[in-house]
C-alpha cells in the first residue's frame, strides 16, 4: 500500500501546494484510487508514476470546491488519453449531477463508462483483499471520511506439518493455506489456520477532511497504520477553526491519540502557513506532535509507504 499527495492547501492553492487530492495504491499493482480532486490535480498526477489509464476509484469526500473542482477536467483527460475501461466514482448524492452538468455544459464526452455511487451514512465496499466504510464527519456541509481496511492475511502455511498429518498434496493445500476448514477423504475436518503460522493483520488507512474534532474520526482512524487528517489551523485559531469547522493541530493530534493509531500525517493547511521552513508551519506540526508524536507533514508527491503490524505490536 502507498498514499501520495497531489494536493496539501486548504481552500485555495500556493506557490508551493496544490488543493486537495491524494493517490491510493491498494496493491503492488499499478492500479490505483484517488481521494479528491481538487482543481490542478491532473497536472499533479502528471509529475508521478501514476497514470490515469490506471485509475480505478475516486472517493470524493464533500462538494466544496477545493476538492472537486478538478474532477471534470481530470475525467475529460482520461478520455482524451485513450481511457476506455470503467471507472467508479463514490461520493455525496450531488456528485453525479456535478459531473453530470459540468461534461454537458462543456460539452465533453467520455468514452468509457462512469458510474457514481452515492455515499451516505453506513456506507461500505468491498472486495476479497478489501473493506471501505465511511462515516459522516463534523463539517458545515455533509461531507464523509473513509477507511479502508485490507482483510486479515493467513500467515506461512506449515507443510511439514500437513505431511505429519497425512494430509495429501495438491489444491486441498491451496485451501488451507487461505485458512479454510476441510474435510479429508479419510472424514477428517482440517482446520486450515491450525496449519498457518498465526494471521497476518490487515493495513489500515484512514481519511478524514473536511471536519472539527468529531468521534466519526476517531472511529475511522481506529488503529489506523497511516491517518490522514486535516490541520487547517494553530491551536490558537481554536475558535475560528470550530466555526469554520476545521481542525487545529492540536485536533488532528487528539484524533490520531483517542485512536490509537501507529502514524498521522496531516495535511490541508492553510494558506497562510505554505511555506515548509515558515515558523507558523513548523509551530502547527509541533503541536500536532504534542498531542501525537508519530506525526509527519504531508509533502505534495512524496509516496509515503503503509506498513503492517508486526507480530509483537499485536
């Protein structure tokens, strides 16, 4: 699993970050999702290895314009580029009128399908390797975080042992390797994770923007192997940040801890603090850090790699 930024600014872009957008990688292969897309996101995707002939999702999170003007555009290119297999949109009922009207007014046609999936509280997708749920977050429009948890893997299946057992070679093994029970020839029932060195945890990878300190976070970053969460303003700025309802740092840190996740990197900074060596920057990580000392910065097309748990942190 891999996440890499297209975009970090809140609001408006800088000199230096683009808005809202990052890329998924769900497997080693090349596919990959995307979650948002802010205006300018295409031309971000440009300067990665990513391609979008191998996009496969988009999760769009809420209907502001920091996160989906850059949608149109981006499906348009992928037409233009010689896309011709599906893709799956998910995000608020609105979205489909949006990307409905916006390719009709500009008169854009796709020559592949799109199909848009409406998201709502309780919302989940799911496939043989992965879960993706959402829950509304705490924003001044619906707008939904989501957490994508990759299923418990078996562990090395014990060969050695399975011979012990008399237990005959051939796709029988294939099925207990995937920790199923079997019944043998003989009337014996075999219970394939008996014969797995333990389960292997699945990867968990959390986003939550646009939202205020809100317990829909902390359910979504639960043990999460990476959090992505908002950090539009200092702790000082409390106030204007419930208000406006966004994060301070000091928020997203408090969401990474009640969750008890391995690492937080936040984003979505406001513009006022664009510059990675600008004091104002430097003091929001800091106190993000305060809360939750595994804490990192996002930097716009830097991948950042999401590992497992070992088998001693349980």
């Amino acid at each position: 699993m891999e996440i890499l930024f297209f975009g970090t600014s809140s609001g408006v872009p800088t000199r230096n970050r683009n808005v809202s957008g990052v890329g998924f990688k769900p497997t080693p292969r090349r596919e990959w999702w995307l979650f948002d897309c802010g205006e300018g996101t295409q031309h971000r995707v440009q300067h990665s290895n990513y391609l979008l002939a191998d996009l496969s999702k988009i999760f769009i999170t809420h209907m502001h314009g920091d996160h989906v003007l850059g949608l149109p555009g981006l499906l348009s290119s992928a037409g233009m580029g010689g896309r011709r297999d599906r893709l799956d949109v998910y995000g608020p009922p609105e979205l489909g009128e949006f990307i409905e009207h916006s390719l009709r007014l500009t008169q854009s046609y796709l020559p592949y399908p799109v199909n848009v999936h409406d998201v709502s509280e309780g919302f989940s997708w799911e496939n043989d390797h992965l879960i993706v749920s959402s829950e509304r977050l705490k924003h001044r429009i619906p707008a939904y975080g989501y957490r994508v948890a990759e299923k418990h893997s078996t562990g090395r299946f014990l060969v050695e042992k399975a011979q012990e057992m008399g237990i005959p070679a051939g796709p029988i093994y294939t099925r207990l390797k995937r920790g199923e029970t079997v019944t043998l020839d003989d009337g014996r029932t075999i219970d394939g994770r008996e014969l797995c060195d333990g389960l292997r945890p699945g990867r968990i990878f959390a986003y939550c923007t646009d939202t205020t300190y809100c317990e829909a976070a902390v359910r979504l970053g639960r043990h999460a192997d990476v959090l992505v969460h908002e950090c539009t303003f200092l702790n000082a700025d409390e106030a204007r940040a419930i208000e406006a309802t966004h994060s301070t740092a000091g928020m997203a840190g408090r969401v990474a801890r009640e969750a008890e996740a391995r690492r937080l990197i936040v984003t979505h900074f406001s513009a006022r603090y664009s510059e990675e060596g600008d004091p104002a920057f430097l003091q929001l990580l800091d106190e993000a850090r305060a809360e939750f000392p595994r804490t990192d910065a996002a930097r716009e097309l830097t991948p950042y790699a999401i590992t497992g748990r070992m088998k001693d942190e349980g």
